[in-house]
C-alpha cells in the first residue's frame, strides 16, 4: 500500500484524492455505493445515494495526519501502523477539507429544517486508503469532533483498505467517467471561512468548462485565443469535470429560493477565471447559461493571479486545473483542488499518470 | 470408517496446533464430471483449496519449522467415491493439491469423523452437512459459487461485523468458541506476514450499524489477535458490490454474535 497516491505534488505536502460531488445519481462505479435506509436512531437519516449528492474525502484530508506521514515516509508501514495504534485516542486535528465538510453538513441542517422529508443532501463519505488498524483512530477522532464541534458526525460510509489491490482499483474508478475527483492541497495557513455559508469557487477552463479553449491558447498562442473566442461567442462551450458539481450546488441553492432564501442562502458559487470581462469572457457566461445555471459571481481576472481575489472571496475550496493557480491561491490561504484534467496537465512535471484525467462528469 | 493416511508428518506442537480444515469431496470435486483421464474435475472449493495450499508454501518459507499450517482433510460419504479411493487420490495428487488425510464414511458417522479428527472448519456445498456440523460445535462454511470465482494467490477471509446479519452462507447456529479460535489461528497466521505481499488478506464489514459498530467490531476482532487488513462500515450500504469486489473465499460472522 502506498500512502502516497503517487502523484507527488509538493504544496503543502499533501497529496491525494477528494471527490467532488456529482449529480444526484450515485456516483461509484461498483462497490462504494452508500446506501441508507432509515436507521432507527435519534440522528438524522442519511439519504439514499441515488438521492443524495456524494462526496468523498479522503483521511488525509479531512485531518491532519501529517506527522504520521513522515513516520510513514522515514520509517515504513509497520512503525507507521504502530504509531497510529498508539495514539489511538488521540484526536487528529482538522485538515484542509474539515471546513468544507463542516460547511456541507450546515447545508444539511439547514435543508432537512427546510425540506424535512427530502432526501437531497450531501452524503459525506470517507473513502481512505489507510489500514484498517487506523480505522480506530479516525473514528476516535471523528467521534471527538463531533462532541466538541458539533458536526462531522454523519459520514455514513467509512472505507479503510491498505491493499494495494483494492486501493489501485479505487483510484482507476474514481477517475472514471461520471466521477469528479481532485487533489487537494493544504495551504500553509488557512484562511477563516464561514461558518454559515458554503462558498465554492472554480476555473473556468478544464474545470467547469472542457479544456477546448485552452488547447487553442496553447497551440497558437492569446490573440487567437480572443479570435477563436469571439468568433464562437454564441457556441457554448463542452463541459469540463466539476461541471456537474456546481450544476448539483445550483439545484440546491434553488431549494433555498424556494423559501426565499435568495439573499442569504447558505451556498454561494464562483468563477474565477483567467478570462477577461471584456473578450472571452462573454462566451463563459453564455455558456453557462445555455446549460441553465447560474453563478452568484464571476470574477474576470484577465491573467491576473488569482490568489488575492480568492483571499477576499474566502471559499472554502476551489478546483482549478493548472497547479500554477492552485499554488497562487494555497499561498493565500485558500484550500485549492486540483483537477488533473485537459490539456494543461501534459505540461506538468513526470509523475503524473494520465489515467488520472477524469472524464465529464454527468 | 476408513481412514487412509497420505502424509504423517504434519507436525503438532503444543504451542501452535496445525488448523484443521476439513472439506467434502462434493465440494473438491465436481459432481459427475470426468476429465479425459478419468479423474476428478476441480469443484468449487477447488481456489479455495489453492489458496490454503500457498499460505502454508508461504509461512514455511518464512520459517520452516512452522507448525500452524493448514492442515486439509478430505471427507467423503459416497460410498461409490470410496470404492475408487484410488481415483480420489489420484485426482488429487494429479491436480497438485495436499491433502493430509482421507476420511471414508458414511452419513451417520461423518459428523463424528469431524469431531474425532478436532476439525477447526468444515467446508461442504451441502446445507444440511454444514448444519448438522454447527450444531455438533464445529465452524461450518456453506460454499457456493462464488467462492469458485475467488483467487487462488490470496486467501481472503471476510469477517461480518453485524450479530445480526449472519453470513449468508453459513448457519446461524455455529459455535461462537469454535468461530472466535479459528479466528484467532488466522489472525496468527497473518500475523506472521507483513503487511505487504500477504498470501492472507483479512476484511472486516460491518452493515447496519455507524461507525461505532465498526469500532466495536474492530476491537472485538483485535481482541481475538486479528489485525483486519481492510474495513467497510457500510452503514445500510448493501453488502453486494463489496463483496464482489473482495471476492472472500469465506465469510465469518459468529464472532461478534451475542448469544
């Protein structure tokens, strides 16, 4: 088994996968369906998959386990496992996606408040490759996080598989096609976020988008780009990974609407894009709007960096495809994805498998 | 009865007892079938058989004085079989599995042939066998069709969390004692590999309850001297899909039961 999904990316130090949500059928190929009926007990239900919106973290991001991946990385497996069964009671503390999860169950609550019998809420499932002898202290951890923060509590599926053979399957299927899946990466200081509202931020290009537009820019360089742009204004766009994910956010966002919730609803989306307001920034916006969505706002950044608007946005993730943002805005103090999509990623360093480039999302 | 002893040199120490498995030849042998020789075609507990025979490869290569070794018995009430015990041997040795022990019986006995021979597992295709055999007390394992599909390089052993979802193939009615000390005798023998490159390979499902039955049966299991390699808490999520995926070649779920 390996620790490290073997794509080293060095921000933050950590590396591995986290899923993006997908549209409101179940997402997983074959075995890691989370299904639930009623339970009889005093906590909410969680939803059926092919009702809820899935999302899977991995432990390595939901907490923090980066001591324990040194002891992995400097003296094996073995001294690893045993670390992690020696401090067994000991919580870890929150990693990068601990913020987003919080806000993902405010979201529920505030849903099943809304719509108590709808079954449309986020399903958070840990998904982890590590041993099953530290399954104990995730779920010691879990369990303290929820008495003391009041949240995390309803994950509904828990995953823990050291094979190499199991894992290596996971990682194939989770990049295929219908699945959204990024890496995330923790930047060295977290900013604060709300604590009342999801805010999600993504790319345009690769990202919500195909890569289409950005293969013309690499090809034949900005101007044609603009040209190409403006030519097909009215064409929209081909879906890019995340798409499906901000689609699934919208819809919930409606429910908001709903019940008039519009000026303060609990999820808020944007685009932050390298795209200019005044050029091609035009056929973005038509193209999500030919697809029927909307998003709360759309920052035109023109090539500039994107790691200062997104300190101000303050989302709790952002998925972008080229690692050079996802550094920009990791430096700034946002959690930053990267989406291992489109063409930018033939660029990047060796390493990087290709079968790693998920495909659409529904 | 008769017995027909192939090999006595599977040692028995005080400290680590060779595990006992005993398997019918119903479920060694496909019914009927014939290969062009004449000999016995490979059944469904065929892999399964495979596997055991590499975990033992494996732990004598790590330590070749090792005694907690599979140890297989084949039992066989047909007294046709039996007449052409010859055949069966044959069939085996040609199909390279090792097999310690031919029991010869018929019906009545053959429960009494398990306890005389302190069999750990009783591996049979046929329900009533596996029911008579947990209610005398002993680990009884339904196999079925599935465990023919199971690789042959990897024991894969699947524990069930839940008390009360029983594995499906097995009756309910097995003795806890007799599941909770083959588990213990597994979890041994994984033990003896690292956790990489293992020719066992232990999975822990729990299906109803959150993770704090996972936790529990985590512990229960640990408390056996089970290291799980793998856990699903499954939380309502059906068993299916993952059990197609790690294709164990047994489940195990009277240990965490509660009478």
């Amino acid at each position: 088994m390996s620790l490290n999904n073997g794509q080293s990316l060095n921000v933050g130090g950590q590396d591995f996968t986290k899923n993006g949500g997908s549209s409101s059928r179940a997402p997983w190929e074959d075995a890691r369906t989370v299904l639930r009926p009623s339970t009889p007990t005093r906590k909410p239900k969680s939803p059926k998959p092919e009702n809820a919106i899935t999302i899977a973290v991995s432990s390595r991001v939901l907490f923090n386990m980066e001591k324990e991946q040194q002891i992995y990385e400097q003296q094996g497996m073995e001294e690893y496992i045993k670390y992690q069964v020696e401090h067994e009671t000991e919580p870890f503390s929150p990693g990068p996606a601990f913020s987003f999860v919080k806000a993902l169950e405010a979201v529920n609550a505030k849903l099943r408040e809304l719509y108590p019998e709808s079954e449309e809420l986020f399903d958070v499932v840990l998904m982890t490759n590590n041993h099953a002898n530290v399954g104990l202290r995730l779920i010691n951890t879990i369990n303290h996080h929820r008495e003391f923060q009041g949240h995390l509590g309803d994950m509904s599926f828990y995953l823990f598989s050291s094979a190499v053979l199991i894992f290596k399957d996971n990682l194939c299927q989770i990049c295929e096609p219908g699945i959204a899946a990024a890496i995330m990466f923790t930047p060295e200081k977290m900013k604060e976020v709300s604590d009342t509202q999801l805010r999600v931020a993504f790319d345009g290009d690769a990202v919500l988008f195909s890569d289409e537009s950005e293969r013309i820019c690499k090809a034949h360089g900005l101007d044609k780009f603009f040209e190409h742009e403006k030519a097909h204004e009215n064409k929209p766009l081909d879906h890019g990974p995340l798409k499906g994910f901000l689609e699934v956010l919208g819809k919930l966002q409606k429910k908001f609407y709903g019940k008039g919730q519009r000026m303060d609803c609990p999820i808020r989306t944007y685009l932050v894009t390298a795209r200019s307001a005044a050029s091609s920034g035009t056929r973005a916006l038509k193209t999500l709007r030919s697809w029927g969505l909307e998003i709360d706002e759309a920052l035109f950044l023109a090539g500039a960096p994107k790691g200062p608007m997104l300190e101000k946005i303050r989302p709790h993730i952002f998925f972008d495809d080229q690692m050079f943002h996802v550094e920009g805005a990791a430096e700034m103090g946002t959690v930053a994805c990267h989406v291992p999509y489109g063409i930018a990623q033939r660029v990047v360093k060796k390493g990087t498998k290709d079968k790693e480039t998920p495909n659409a999302s529904k | 009865m008769v017995s027909t002893d192939q090999k006595t040199d599977v040692k028995e120490k005080e400290a680590d007892c060779p595990v006992v498995v005993a398997v019918t030849s119903h479920a060694v042998f496909e019914s009927g079938a014939e290969d062009p020789d004449g000999l016995y075609v490979g059944g469904i507990a065929f892999p399964l058989l495979q596997a055991l025979q590499k975990v033992n490869e494996r732990l004598l290569k790590e330590n070749p004085a090792e005694s907690l070794l599979f140890d297989v018995i084949l039992i066989t009430t047909e007294s046709q079989q039996q007449q052409e015990s010859s055949r069966i041997t044959e069939s085996i040795r040609h199909h390279g599995l090792k097999v310690s022990r031919f029991c010869f019986s018929n019906e009545e006995d053959f429960m009494e042939n398990l306890l005389n021979n302190n069999v750990h597992l009783f591996l049979t295709t046929n329900r009533n066998e596996a029911l008579q055999g947990s209610q005398k007390g002993v680990l009884s394992v339904l196999l079925d069709e599935h465990t023919a599909s199971c690789p042959t390089e990897q024991l894969r052993v699947l524990f069930c969390g839940d008390a009360v979802v029983q594995s499906e193939a097995g009756p309910a009615l097995a003795s806890k004692q007799a599941a909770q000390s083959f588990s213990a005798q597994i979890g041994k023998m994984r033990g003896r590999f690292g956790p990489f490159d293992s020719p066992i390979s232990i999975a822990l499902v729990t299906s109803r309850g959150g993770r704090e039955s996972c936790g529990d049966a985590l512990r229960t299991l640990r408390s056996l001297g089970v290291n799980a390699d793998e856990a699903y808490c499954l939380a309502g999520v059906p068993r299916g899909p993952i059990k197609r995926l790690l294709r164990p070649h047994f489940l195990l779920s009277e240990c965490f039961s509660s009478n």
